[in-house]
C-alpha cells in the first residue's frame, strides 16, 4: 500500500497527529509519501522528512500557509503532478488548508480513496471573512472524501454550524504511551536540572503556544493569588506567541514575574513533563482532547483544565485527579489549582493517580491509528463505509 499525506503546518498538533500516523504506517510496512509547508515549521519537520525520505517515501514542499493565498494556485499544481507522478493508493489530508488542497483535486483523481482529519475546522473559535470563507469551502467539500473528527464536539461544529450531513468516524488523538512515562523523584531532579529550573518547590506548568486560543492570561491570573500564599510555588510554560509581552507586563504589575519560569519551544516534551508536579490547560477551544493533556496525564500528573469546547468527553473519561472549571471562570480555576497544590504538598513523593492507565486503554498510537489503516484497506477494497463501532 502507498500513502500518500498531506499536511499543513508543520507543528503543533496537527503535525503531532501526522507525526504520529507517518511513523506507525511505516512501522506496518506501508509504503509513505509526505507532502507538507515548511511556511510554519517545527524542528521536527526536517526530522519527519527525512525519515519519509529513509523509508523510500517521496517529499514535496507546498510552500503554502493556513490561509487563503495566491500560493495555493501553485501549490495546487505542484500537488497535482506529486500526486500524479507517484501514484499513491490513497491520500490522506491533515488540517483545513491541506483538506481543502486535496479536496479540490479529487476530480483528477476520482477513484482514489481521500480521507481528511481537519484537527480543528478552521472556523472554530474564528469569525470573520477568512473564517466565512472556509466554511463555505467545507461545506461545498464535505461529500468529497471520508472525514475523521477527533471529538464529538468537532463532529457537532461540522453538522450545526458547517450544516454536513456526511457521516464522520471519531478517532481522538493518541499519545506515545510507551514514551510519556510518569518520573521518579531522581527523574524529576534531573529534569529541572536539565531546563533550568528551582529543585526545589511545587511547580506547575502548561504547554501551548501564547495565543488567543490557549488564553495564557487567564492561566496567570488564576495564579497570582496562589503566588501569595505559596512562596514555594513557581508556574513554568512551554511555548513562545504573540502574547508574550502582555504576559510579562501583567505578571511585573502583579509583582509575580519571578515566580514565572518561561521556556521555548521543545522538540522533545518529557523533561518538561517530568519536572512538573501538576499540569495547566485553559484553552479556550480545542479540537478534541489535545495532546499536551493526553501526554500529562500518561506522566500520571494532576491536573487543572477549563472545559472548552471540544473537550465535551473529558468529564466521562473518569481521571481521578483532575479539576474541571468552565470557560472564562477565573474563580473555579484559582479554586482547582489550590486545591491540586495541596495535593501536592500532602504527596512529596507524587500524587497516585489513574491518568495512565486511562491513557493506555483509550489513547495509544494502536487504539487510535489501527483504525484508521484499517480503514484504508477497506476503501482499497472497495468499502468506504464506516463501521462506528471498529473507531469508538
């Protein structure tokens, strides 16, 4: 079998997703071609590349970005001949640009199985003309192909505000189990060495660009009372945005900003993780379950998260250590985080929690790209059904 996968961008997690799946399809013996922009790049994505590269698979650089461009016209053509020149089995595309880049083409290539995961439709969380722009453009694509939605919630947008009647699998996003693994106490030391943080302490810690979308202030005014009556307690977050100057003025008003411990971008997530005694999401939208939780609680960490939209099945998954606030409530953020640091400072060796456990059953790379292979054998056959029950 040939893979063909088409991605844009090159980070976060919607090429955590592609990273994923490129890496267990090869494992499986399928033969993968990748076909990305490096217009939003990672460290990773030159790695991935030439591990497509090593394994026989064919590369070609789209140069495009999310929005609509006068570079999609080339990136069209040039995908167009990739795809003729390489005679994949089936595509596979991976966010709305990449999605809209195949859909289009499909009319060159009608008997070929496509099949799209948008990781968040574009329109999420967005309004305004661009936004409108891309609705429409789902909307006129949607029957084209086999779309996979992540959450229930995402599934929801695509049928009351895109107005899709298609039927749509739900895969969530997965985890590398075997890899986010909970720390020891040497491990723990280790790791703030290693970054550069106190040995000492309780800190707490989120991961995600400093944008709109991950509401980072929020995060750091839950906190600021906490700081006041933990002089133990520091807040370290992974991740660079365009929010970072706002941040570091209101942490300087609040008096706080040495209890703030910033790091840049990580290619590799763990340390990171293992120097953490508890975990901080408040974004405001999501996808699904994003990765950065899935990756915390597979390190066993205690958590605080706002109940965004996407995130509708977080409360049924049944993490035993995990506080849930609503969107925009600042009072019940600062409430699950005082509640989790006494946890922590009543548990010096680490709090005991089921995260992992939870992981392993409904969130490793098999439970969550087995399906999908499969579903690309059935479409090579001949069936594009979709057998709900083999996904959720």
């Amino acid at each position: 079998m040939k893979v063909l996968v088409v991605v844009e961008p090159g980070f976060a997690g919607v090429f955590r997703q592609v990273e994923g799946l490129v890496h267990y399809l090869i494992r499986k013996g399928v033969s993968v071609s990748l076909a990305y922009s490096d217009c939003r790049p990672s460290p990773g994505l030159p790695v991935l590349v030439k591990e497509v590269l090593k394994h026989g698979g064919e590369v070609l650089n789209l140069k495009t970005i999310n929005r609509p461009a006068l570079s999609d016209l080339p990136a069209l053509w040039k995908l167009s001949r990739f795809i003729a020149k390489i005679k994949p089995d089936v595509i596979h595309a991976h966010s709305s640009k990449a999605g809209a880049l195949v859909r289009i083409l499909t009319m060159t290539f009608s008997k070929r199985p496509v099949f799209y995961t948008p990781n968040a439709y574009y329109g999420m969380g967005r309004s305004g003309l661009v936004a409108g722009f891309f609705n429409l453009l789902e909307r006129m694509l949607a029957p084209l192909g086999i779309t996979i939605n992540i959450s229930e919630d995402e599934a929801g947008f695509a049928r009351e505000v895109l107005g899709v009647r298609v039927p749509a699998p739900i895969i969530p996003n997965p985890v590398r189990e075997e890899h986010f693994l909970p720390a020891s106490l040497d491990q723990k030391k280790a790791a703030r060495q290693v970054l550069g943080l106190p040995e000492e302490g309780i800190i707490i810690g989120s991961s995600g660009r400093l944008v709109f979308q991950k509401d980072p202030m929020i995060a750091l005014k839950a906190l600021e009372p906490l700081f006041r009556t933990n002089p133990d307690l520091y807040f370290t977050d992974l991740g660079e945005g365009k929010l970072r100057r706002e941040l570091d003025q209101e942490a300087h008003l609040a008096g706080v900003s040495s209890k703030i411990l910033r790091l840049s971008y990580l290619e590799e997530a763990l340390p990171f993780y293992h120097a953490l005694d508890g975990f901080l999401l408040t974004s405001r939208y999501e996808a699904g379950i994003p990765f950065v939780l899935l990756e915390a609680a597979s390190c066993g960490l205690p958590m605080v998260t706002t109940l965004s939209p996407g995130m509708g099945a977080l409360e049924s998954l049944g993490f035993s250590h995990c506080w849930i606030a609503d969107l925009d409530n600042l009072e019940a953020l600062t409430k699950g985080l005082s509640a989790m640091i006494a946890l922590i400072r009543n548990h010096p060796a680490g709090v005991l929690t089921n995260h992992r456990s939870i992981v392993e059953k409904r969130f490793s790379h098999e439970a969550c790209y087995a399906p999908v292979l499969a579903q690309y054998r059935k479409a090579l056959a001949g069936d594009l059904s979709w057998d709900c029950a083999e996904v959720q």
